[in-house]
C-alpha cells in the first residue's frame, strides 16, 4: 500500500480517517502494518502489502 | 455471510459451462464483451479474467487525472485499463472482497507496471473510501451480486466529488425469472438471480441522490448470456446493460 493514498482511504464502517501504523515497508510501499481508526478504535491489518479494509465481521480470522 | 461473493473462495473455475464467474478469458470472449482487441493486448496475462459483462472504460469517458474507483475489481482488467485513461496524473483504485482476487491483482500491478494502480481488501456496500474523492465509479458485472444494493449506490454517490458520475456494467432483469432459476442455488452467484429490473435500478439510483441516470440495454449481449448456461436461454430473461449516472455538481 502506497502511503500517498492515504487521505483517500477511511474506516468502511464510520468513515473516519485511519492512521497508518507501519510494521515493514520497503522503497515504495508499506507491506506490513496496521490502520487503526481514529474515531472507533478498530484495527484494519496490512499484510501483503494488501490492507484489509473489510468490515470486521466479514475478515477471515485465518492467515489465507 | 458471503452472499455477494461471486467468485468466492475458490480458483477461478474454468472447466464449468459458463457464468459471470467463470472464467472465459480467450480475446473472443472478451471482445464479445466490448474490449476491443488492443484493449486485450495491452494489460498483461493474467488480468483478463472475462468475467464482465461489458467495458466500462467504452463509456466511462476518463480523463488523465481522474480518480476512479472500481467495485469489485476481480484480477484488475478494468482498472489497469482505467489506468491507461488517467495517466500519468491520475490513480486508480480497486476494491474487492475476495483475497484469492486482491492478492492475483496486485501480482499483476508489476506486470503491469501499473503504479498508479492499489487494490485494497473491502466490500462495496462498506467502502473503505473516504467522502467525496472520487472522479469516476466503475464496477463490471459485480452489483447484482450484492446482496444491499441501495447501500451499495448510497456508498458510491459519498465518495463522488460533486458532479462525478458511475459508469457500470452489469445484467439487468427483462422478464420474471422461471421458477427454476429462482429455485437454484447456483443461480445468484452465476449473476443471474440477484439482477435487478432497470426500473428497480433507477429508482435506486435516484434515491441515493443521481441525477442524469441513464441504462442502456445492449441487446447484443443476449448472444454471450445465452452461452453462460448450458440448459437455459439466459438472455430470454436478462441482458448486460450500461448504467450511468451524475452526483450533481453542488449538493442541494
């Protein structure tokens, strides 16, 4: 995930903003880390690259 | 949970005898579809799914530096096609709920070469896209899978910038399904049952707000509709159509 689309994400569930939490990134992306609503508190993952911006309810548990 | 999840948590099944889910990727299927053959040629393998139902991009009429967003962006053809419209400026951004397609779509962002182009893991009738943002919405034969489709127009008329339009493709119903179709259980996620009559779109449509809001039936799609199915005319009760429509440029 590049870190320049981040004012256009938001929490799918209130639409708030995100706060991005890095755990590992390389020249271009961040490949590990977190996005952790500022409104709500809920914690979306980035693995892969990929964040999972599905509603809570509807993330796989586990790792594919 | 999943109802709206057509091509699931499976591969892409391409042994099976057709359906929006079924993958059909040859350029003949496609260019029934609307791409024209450069189209085809000019994302790399592995993209092209053929699991639309038209082309967006014909009628969609991007410019560079749009923003756009695709609902339901499968392996990424529509968007790195998107893509090529909206560069060098402009960003891309696809959203789908299956990880099996998110993951095989940013695989192909380096072939691709494509960095304008993110995928994210969300669901179209909760989109993780902040307000009014977006250039352009365009989605491929992916909404009458969703089970919320008010929601779904609802969500995409707040990440329109004020006067941004969707430009979609998707089947509509033509005539009351045969009991048969209603009754089976394949029938929802082979995009057939969960298509709506363009009276129910525009009504929904209008009810999130659009104005302009125009559907096109193209009646030449019966042709590939009726190969979706081995043992139905599928295209006596549905058609691919184009639905567009405008957030108004000021909010009222």
């Amino acid at each position: 995930m590049k870190e320049d689309l981040m004012d256009i994400i938001c929490c799918p569930l209130d639409k708030h903003d995100l706060d991005l939490e890095v755990d590992e990134r390389d020249d271009e992306e961040v490949l590990a880390g977190s996005l952790v609503c500022t409104e709500c508190g809920e914690s979306y993952p980035i693995e892969d690259g990929i964040p999972n911006l599905l509603p809570p309810d509807m993330r796989e548990d586990a790792p594919a | 949970m999943d109802g709206q999840d057509c091509c699931g948590d499976v591969d892409i099944d391409v042994t099976d005898d057709g359906g929006c889910c079924d993958g059909n990727a040859d350029a003949t299927g496609s260019e029934r579809l609307g791409y024209d053959a450069d189209d085809v040629a000019s994302v790399a393998d592995g993209a092209d799914l053929g699991l639309g139902c038209g082309n967006p991009k014909a009628f969609a009429d991007m410019t560079p530096g749009e923003t756009v967003l695709d609902l339901g962006s499968g392996a990424g053809f529509d968007c790195f096609l998107a893509a090529q419209e909206v560069s060098p400026d402009g960003d891309v951004i696809g959203v789908d709920m299956t990880p099996e397609m998110v993951s095989k779509a940013r695989e192909n962002v380096t072939e691709n070469d494509a960095d304008n182009v993110e995928f994210r893991l969300g669901e179209i009738s909760h989109l993780p896209v902040a307000d009014a943002t977006v250039d352009v919405v365009i989605s491929n034969c992916v909404v009458n899978l969703a089970p919320e489709k008010q929601r779904v127009f609802d969500d995409a008329y707040r990440v329109l910038k004020p006067g941004g339009r969707v430009a979609i493709s998707d089947v509509v119903q033509t005539a009351p399904f045969p009991d048969d179709v209603k009754m089976d259980p394949d029938s929802l996620t082979n995009c057939v049952a969960g298509a709506s009559t363009v009276d129910a779109l525009k009504a929904m449509l209008d009810s999130a707000g659009f104005e302009a809001i125009e559907i096109e039936p193209e009646d030449e799609s019966t042709e590939f509709i009726n190969d979706w199915d081995a043992d139905r005319d599928l295209g006596d009760y549905l058609v691919s159509a184009t639905i567009e429509a405008q957030r108004p440029p000021r909010d009222v």
